[in-house]
C-alpha cells in the first residue's frame, strides 16, 4: 500500500466517522463497535 493511498483511506475514514458525530449522535459508531465486539468472540470460539 503506497502512502498515498494510506493517508486517503485515513481521512475518508474520519471523515465517516466525522459526519456520524455531527449528523447522527455516534448511533452507527456504537453499532459498529458492537457487532465487532460480537465478531471478535465469535472468531475467538473458534481459535
């Protein structure tokens, strides 16, 4: 990955998160974070 491309993915992902704390109170950050937590232990079950 060039550093180019890192640095666009970086802000296109704050900009995500960014327009989710100004337009939308943080509700699909929190979704978010609770379907990876439920992935991550599903992915631990099976380790």
């Amino acid at each position: 990955m060039s550093n180019s491309l890192a640095v666009t993915l970086g802000l296109i992902i704050l900009t995500a998160i960014a327009v989710d704390m100004i337009f939308f109170d943080t509700q699909n950050l929190l979704f978010l974070g609770k379907k990876l937590f439920l992935l991550i232990e599903w992915v631990a079950f099976w380790r």
